[in-house]
C-alpha cells in the first residue's frame, strides 16, 4: 500500500444504473491530488449490506484514507451508517445533539420533520461527526490503525462543504514530513493548448518539485502547477514562482484561476467599473446573456438581452434598418454593427455587444458558411465588430461565440484591443 493512497466509494443504486451521474467522484480525485494524496480507486456499489462491507474491506486493504459519499439519507435505503457499524464491529447511538441541531433545521425552512430523520442522528459509537449546515445529513469519520473513513452525504453542495472544512484540514495532519504539496489551476483564453505548451516549456525550469500539466476546458484551456516541498510553505513558495513566469510570459491571456470562469471575471470587471452592459443576439440563442447571469449578483451590471431571431425583430427591437439587412444580409459586419449599437441605445448602457451568424447544420452558403459569425461591441468610443469563422457541431459554434464574445468584453474594459484571432 502506498503512504499517500486514497480511494473513493459512492454509494447508490441512483448512481450505479446511471440516473445520477457521478460528478463527486470527478470533484474528490481532483482535490485529494491537490492535498498531495493519490487517488487508487473509484468504486460504485448499490444500496446493499454485502456490497458496501466488500467494498470497505478492500479499500482498507489498499488505501490508508476512504472517502465514501452518499446512503446517510433518512431512508430505509440509506444505510451506510449501519453499514460502517458493523465494519468496525460497534454499535450505533444516538447522538442527541446532532437531532437536535436535525429539528432545529427543519424549523428554520418551516417543514415537518418525519420520524425516519432521527436516522441521520445515529451514528457508530467511536466517530467523530462532521457538521453539515447545509442539510440535514451530518457526516462523520472512523479509523482503524492508520486506515482514516469518512463518510459524506452524496448532495454535491453538502459534500463538498464539507470536504473543504473538515476533511481536508484532518488530512492535511496526516501528511508526512516532505510530503507537502500546492496546487493552482490558470484559466487562460485565447491560445491553443498546443501553443500554450510550446510557450511555456521551459517555464519551470530551475524550479525543483513543479510540474506544469495541461488540459482543455472547452473553449477555456487549463494550466495546472504542482509543486512538491518539504513544508507547505516552500510547496506554495515554488508555486507562486512558477505562476508569476507563467502570468508574466502570457500576459492578458490568463484569466484567473480555474473555479473563476470567463462570465465571472468579466463580471467582476463590468462591477469595479461600475459599467452595464445589453446583449443581442441571433444564432447564439440568448446563450450570452444566460452566461453572463450565470453569475451571482450579475444584476449589478446586466441590464437586459435581447433574442432577435427574424429579420423583423432585429429591425423592430434593435432599430436595424431593412435596407441595411437587404444589402448585407443579417449574417454581417453592418448588421452586427447596427444589433449592438441598437441594444446599447435601446437598453441606455455603456456596453452593447452583439451575435450574428449561422450556428448550422443548415442555412450556409459558399459566401457564408455555416459557422460564419460577425461579433460586434458598441461603447461610447465606437463600435469594433471581428468576423469569425467556428467550425463544428451547432452547440460548437454557439458556444464559441458566446465566449468570444465575454473575451471582447474583458479586453475592452481591461483597455485592451483583442485582434481577432488566437495566438
């Protein structure tokens, strides 16, 4: 068994016949490799006795540290409470402090409470429960000799809570000395993961402990720093050298770090500024503006969007003359022009950008073909407006659009002029 082994078991018919997928596992593995542990295992198991007491034999067997999601529910299905009694071989008790806290729950959100919720207070005697504000499913942790349980609920919002605040930091002591290490993901748009890694080649060098690792996030891409250090503060401190290399070597392409999505920072930037903005749009459905609020508190700079499908909308709520969409067709750069500067007047922003373009499979011509899309933003200094050519699926090009079109945003009010293509 390796010192730092970690595996993961989910617990859940709802998850081993696919009608839920997943996601924790995907959430878990990437944070236990960010703590410095080494995932051995994913294991889905059904809502029975003999499956889950197999699979927590065998997880002690290779992993000093388990993390079990999901079956702490008040149901009859939900039993991987008794089940981690009798794997550890104790009875299970009461705790009356955690019903307690389980009804006071249910009166702050005014909802009876069943008798079946006083399962989630009992627990196996020995463990040390994990409070969870966010519902009604506290968790809890047991050991035996140097192999470390913790069970978690199965709702993603109350898991991950709860792996941030109580797991993470009991791991965090379990670490060896020299075994520490930092972990960072950039989110960078504009450049291709190719060129990314071709211009960042050698950006660690001299650095000992750090690799760089690279992955898409369509249409995002991803840089992951590991850094290896006999503390956690030489680990953060080779880290943050290498970021600042990075940050410095690709500029205005680096967005932020990963939890921090384009619509977020875009967001961020449009409220310091104290700027609002309007979308228009065509082919990309209204997918912009629902990105763009997406984001908690986008009321603060958002003022509306516009979907102007038709012709006749684009010239009844934006004001784009026909004999404008006659000659140019509604799929070009006057039209894109005359959307934006529409939405801008119409919605009375500082901002107004907007989306024409053929999203496909259908409609394309060899002038125009599908994948064709005019982006435009109007400001108070001007209109700029790039023509794009996407390639792909329908849901390709209107996603591509869409995050083009937060790029202009961001570069705009960074003072920043994008030239319309990727480096």
């Amino acid at each position: 068994m390796e010192t730092l082994a970690a595996e993961i078991i989910a617990i859940g018919n709802e998850v081993l016949n696919g009608e839920i997928v997943n996601g924790n596992a995907a959430y878990l593995s990437s944070r236990l490799d960010d703590a410095g542990w080494r995932v051995v295992r994913h294991t889905v198991v059904a809502d029975v006795e003999a499956d889950i007491l197999q699979a927590f034999r065998e997880a002690e067997s290779r992993a000093r540290v388990a993390i079990v999601t999901g079956g702490l529910g008040p149901t009859r299905d939900d039993i991987t409470s008794a089940c981690a009694a009798r794997f550890f071989g104790v009875e299970r008790r009461l705790d009356e402090a955690v019903l307690a806290g389980i009804q006071a729950f249910f009166e702050r959100v005014h909802y009876p409470m069943t008798e079946n919720n006083r399962n989630q207070a009992m627990f196996p005697e020995g463990a040390v429960v994990l409070p969870n504000p966010l519902g009604t499913a506290p968790g809890f942790r047991m050991a035996r000799a140097d192999r470390h349980f913790f069970f978690m609920p199965g709702v993603p919002r109350e898991m991950k809570r709860m792996m941030e605040h109580e797991v993470l930091p009991f791991l965090e002591g379990l670490l060896p000395p020299g075994s520490h290490q930092s972990t960072v993901l950039l989110r960078v748009f504009g450049i291709g993961e190719s060129r990314l890694d071709e211009r960042l080649s050698d950006a660690a060098a001299g650095v000992p402990g750090v690799t760089l690792g690279f992955r898409a996030d369509f249409p995002e891409n991803l840089i992951r720093i590991v850094a290896e250090g006999t503390s956690a503060d030489e680990a953060q401190e080779r880290r943050d050298g290498v970021r600042a290399e990075i940050e410095a070597r690709l500029g205005d392409l680096v967005i932020g770090e990963s939890d921090r999505r384009i619509e977020a920072v875009v967001g961020e930037l449009l409220r310091e500024r104290k700027l609002r903005l309007a979308t228009a749009e065509s082919c990309s459905g209204g997918l912009l503006a629902h990105r763009l609020t997406n984001v908690a508190g986008s009321s603060d700079y958002f003022e509306r969007g516009m979907v102007v499908y038709s012709n006749e909308a684009k010239a009844a709520e934006l004001g784009v003359a026909e004999a404008l969409l006659e000659a140019h067709g509604a799929v070009s750069e006057p039209v894109a022009i005359a959307m934006a500067e529409g939405v801008r007047r119409a919605a009375g922003v500082d901002l107004g950008i907007a989306i024409t373009g053929i999203a496909g499979p259908a409609g394309g011509t060899e002038e125009k073909p599908v994948g064709l899309v005019f982006i435009a933003l109007a400001t108070a200094e001007g209109t700029r407006a790039h023509r794009l050519q996407f390639f792909g699926d329908r849901e390709h090009i209107k996603n591509w659009s869409a995050a083009i079109a937060l790029n202009m945003i961001r570069m705009h009010v960074l003072g920043l002029e994008w030239a319309g293509r990727f480096r």
